[in-house]
C-alpha cells in the first residue's frame, strides 16, 4: 500500500521498509503493519489532539513530569507551544510505560523506537504469526474467561507495583496471542503516586474487566478486586504476587479519637520544637555575623 504520510520520515531514515497494510483506527492512533528488515512490526501513528478521542486527557495528564519549568508554564497557559510539549508528552507516555511495564513483567508489546510521533514497537502475534485478534473479537468458553481475567487482574497488580494505571483498560485494549492476554494502548498511563484519580482509573479498569467476562462466567460480576488491591497499594503491603480474594469488607471500626489527638498534639510538639531549634540556629548565626 501507499505510505502514509506520518510514516516516510521513518522510510527515508531507515527505520521501515514498507507499509504492508493498515491493522486498525482507534481513538487516538492509527496502527500499521510494517516491514523492517527481516521483521514484522506496528507502527502506530498518533492523532492530532483535535481528532482524538479522548476529551478528557486532563485527569490523565495530572502528575505527569515535564522537562522544565518553562514548559509546565508554557503548558498550563496553553500556548502554542505549551500545546506542542503537551502533545510530546502525551506521545511519549506510552513509550516510557510499555518500557517500565515490560521490566516489570507485565506482557506489553515491546516499543523498538519513537521517531517523528511514530511508535515502532512488535506485532502481537496468533500462533500462525497473523496479527492477534483483540479480545472482543474471540468468543471465550466459561473455564477460558476464568483464567483470563485471573491473568489481567494479575497484570493490574504487576503495573500498580510499578506505579502505574492503565486508565482504560477494556476488551477493546487487550489482545489474545497463544500465551494469553496483551496489554495495549497505554498513551492515557496514569502515575499512581502522583495522580489524585487513580484509584478511580484503577476501579474502573477493573470493574470493566469483571464486566466483560461476567458475560461469559456470572460469578465474576460479584467479585471487587478494585478496592482489595488499593488498600494493598496504599498500605505499602500490595506486591506483585499479592493473594488476592475478589472480596473486600470496609474497616468499619469506629476511630480512637483520643488516640487521633494524642498523635496530632504530638505532631504539632515535634513541629514547635523544629522551629525554635531553627529561630536559635539562626539568631546564633547572626550574632557570629555581628562578632
């Protein structure tokens, strides 16, 4: 087929050989199938921000680190180039996650290089090395819909561990090659630090995987995985084998608020003591100056 416009500075540099097909359109990218020497990659062409999908990239955007200061100014007042940086910034999140998450064991696809807002990254692969169907395409037996939703909550945990929320994760955003389940489409990765909505992105891609495979096996519908792994995260006890149980029972016991005082009139004793050891470490530092 032709090449794409996107794609011929990758061509002209060597990086691709030839465009062999389109492999889909999605909400913010368009992928290709792509000869690169002796192997078959994607090359996945981001959409300009005006043709995305995704209307609400602030909440994914929140903590994310930015090079200086002058851009996060130049990107909160929404200039021109502010604009561009954030588009680079929103591009090049899906690079940096798919590298942290393929070092954390989560099954991503590899990303090879960035160059020109083209990621080159591996073709997920069937077992007759045709392009892996995404898992709404694949009907799925009850035992099957069982171990693969056993085996994405257990991706979930494995990117929470390494800071990380897909934030959109669905049938739409999995593949099924002959090992199991694909992650993909990680441009909207939320840092779980530093994101105040991640717990709810972390529910909510849950609750759509239980969801999905609740069609297929009912009793998954009523499990709440979502809540037992944040507590887990949140708590510092979550790992990447956790056991986990799909039930969750809240805390109800009733607060010590004598206890919640004495600690905070701790806090604060603590607190008056730092200052004026800071007031006399700095009276005595001017009283050597006047010396």
């Amino acid at each position: 087929m032709r090449t794409p416009a996107r794609i011929e500075p990758l061509v002209a540099d060597g990086l691709v050989d030839g465009v062999i097909r389109q492999l889909m359109s999605g909400k913010e990218a368009m992928v290709y199938v792509v000869q690169c020497g002796d192997e078959v990659r994607c090359a996945k062409v981001y959409k300009e921000a005006n043709k995305r999908g995704f209307h609400t990239a602030v909440d994914y955007i929140e903590g994310r680190k930015v090079k200086n200061s002058r851009q996060a100014r130049a990107m909160a007042k929404g200039s021109r180039y502010g604009r561009q940086e954030q588009e680079a910034a929103w591009q090049h999140a899906e690079v940096d996650a798919l590298r942290r998450l393929a070092e954390a064991g989560v099954r991503v696809p590899t990303p090879y290089q960035f160059h020109e807002g083209v990621l080159l990254m591996e073709l997920v692969a069937d077992a007759d090395g045709e392009p892996a169907p995404r898992l709404n395409d694949v009907a799925l037996a009850p035992d099957e819909a069982r171990r693969f939703h056993a085996d994405l909550i257990r991706q979930v945990v494995r990117m929470l561990c390494a800071g990380i929320v897909h934030g959109d994760l669905s049938e739409y955003n999995v593949l099924l090659d002959e090992n199991g389940p694909v992650i993909i489409d990680l441009p909207q990765a939320v840092d779980a630090a530093a994101n105040q909505n991640a717990s709810a992105m972390l529910a909510r891609d849950v609750n759509n995987l239980a969801t999905y495979f609740g069609q297929f096996a009912p009793e998954l519908l009523e499990t709440h995985y979502a809540p037992e792994i944040w507590a887990l995260y949140e708590s510092g006890k979550l790992h990447p084998d956790s056991p986990l149980t799909g039930t969750w029972m809240p805390d109800d016991t009733p607060a010590d608020l004598d206890e919640v005082m004495q600690v905070i009139e701790a806090a604060k004793t603590e607190d008056a003591i730092r200052q004026a050891g800071r007031a006399a470490a700095a009276a005595e530092g001017k009283w050597q100056a006047e010396e």
